[in-house]
C-alpha cells in the first residue's frame, strides 16, 4: 500500500490533520465552539467552490473565506441568545454561494464531491506541503500562547487574574480554527469537517482531565481514526471519510460507556 505515491501522501496529510485537529480540537470543545466549527465548515465549503470557479486551489479558497470571516462570525455569534439564529442564517447563506460558484464554473459534479466529502487520496505533493507548512503555524502559534490559550479556556478566572488579554487570545484561537478547517476539510470534507475537530477531544475528556493529557488523547484518536479510515479505504475502495466518521463516533461510545461506568462505580 505504501509503495504508492498517493498513499504516502494520504498518510503524511492525514497525520498532520490529526494531530492539529486534536491539539485545536481540546479547546474548541472547551471554549463551546462546535457550533462555530460547523458554521466555518459551510463557509469553507462556499470558500472551495469560489476556488473552482476562479481556477484556484481549494485549498485557497477555503483558507480566504474561513480567515476572513471567522472573527467576525464569532463575535456574532457570543452572545447565545442569537447563536442559533446567526448559525443558520451564515450556513444558509454561504451553502447558498457555494451551490452558486458550482454552478458557474465549469468542472464537473466530481469537484462538488471532493469539496463536500473529502479526497486525501488524490492529494498532490504541492498539497501536502502546503498542509504540512500550515499545520506548523498553527502548532507554532498553539505552543506559543498555550498558557494564554489554556487559561482562557479552562480557567477564565484565572486568566484575567493573571492579565490575559482574552479578547487578544479568543480572535488569535478563531483564526487558527479558521486555519484547521481549511487544514482538515482536506481528508473529511467540508460537511464532515466537526468530526476531527470535535469527536476526538469529546472523547478524550471522559477519559482524563489533564489539559495536556487530554491534547495527547484527542491526538490519539484522531490518528485512530484517520489512518485506520485511510487503511479502510484503500482495502474496500469505499469513502475514507465514512470510515474516519465511523470510527470516532465507535471511540466515543466506548467514552460514554467508560464515563458511565466510573459514575456508577
């Protein structure tokens, strides 16, 4: 399997993905943002078409529209009175100009697909070191700000007594949101995108509570889950990532149970 080029390629793309989606996806889960990595993965989604359209890599595109909008749509979005009501009128609007950039370019439906379900199997070596160089900054940034980062999200209290500036620190961790949906979408697609940002790190913390530990967790699910897809995909020929989709929610289960079981002890 791995004497083939697109192979090796699908394996070192999806390990940079997971590994930054665990890392990004702890405190995406404790910051309470899943429903601002959904409304992004819709934006991503219009950002890719856009990207179709203009002759552009998706990759691009996805990057363009995700960074430019995910601080202005998180501040929309804070107060959770009118959460819901800015979630689907951005979804609706950006899934509304993604059909729209489809429907002028001129590929095929098969574009559509890769942009909605993902296809790290037809990564380029351009691609991956496009991901690789991206997935760097963000882990960069991360180990930079961790302590700002983990205050601020674990602990508000704590932060303002130690002078985070929070606001400072919540559009730095947007744009890097921004950055791994654009990253991820690569191998699970823009529609599936919540899976290796969210899942994983759900899942970790019925398990440990550490920060630290939950990040080499969540790393470790998304792994998981990732490689086994990848594995999967290649032995049956079906979506990789129907089988990434599977598996995570199979490890959260197992959470749920292992979480249920220590309360009832």
């Amino acid at each position: 399997m791995l004497t083939l080029a697109f192979m090796r390629h699908a394996f070192v793309a999806s390990t940079f993905i997971a590994i930054i989606s665990g890392i990004v996806g702890v405190f995406v889960v404790a910051r309470q943002l899943s429903f601002l990595t959904h409304t992004l993965s819709e934006i991503g989604f219009a950002g890719a078409s856009f990207a179709v359209f203009a002759g552009w890599a998706p990759l691009n595109g996805m990057l363009l529209f995700t960074v430019l909008s995910s601080v202005l749509v998180g501040q929309m979005s804070i107060k959770e009175s009118r959460r819901e009501a800015v979630i689907s009128a951005v979804s609706g609007l950006f899934i509304g100009l993604g059909i729209l950039f489809l429907s002028l370019s001129s590929q095929s439906a098969s574009s559509a697909t890769s942009i909605l379900f993902g296809s790290v199997v037809g990564i380029s070596v351009g691609e991956v070191h496009q991901l690789i160089l991206l997935s760097l900054a963000v882990f960069l940034v991360i180990l930079i700000m961790y302590r700002q980062l983990k205050f601020s999200s674990f602990d508000a209290i704590g932060a303002q007594v130690s002078g985070t500036n929070q606001t400072v620190v919540s559009v730095v961790f947007l744009v890097l949101l921004a950055l791994s949906v654009s990253v991820a979408a690569q191998i699970v697609g823009s529609l599936l995108i919540f899976i290796l940002l969210t899942i994983p790190a759900a899942s970790a913390k019925y398990f440990t509570h550490g920060v630290a530990k939950m990040v080499g967790l969540a790393i470790i699910f998304a792994l998981l889950g990732t490689w086994t897809g990848l594995l999967l995909g290649y032995l049956t020929n079906w979506p990789v990532s129907f089988f990434i989709a599977l598996i995570e929610v199979v490890i959260y289960v197992i959470a749920l149970i292992y979480q249920n079981s220590v309360e009832a002890n």
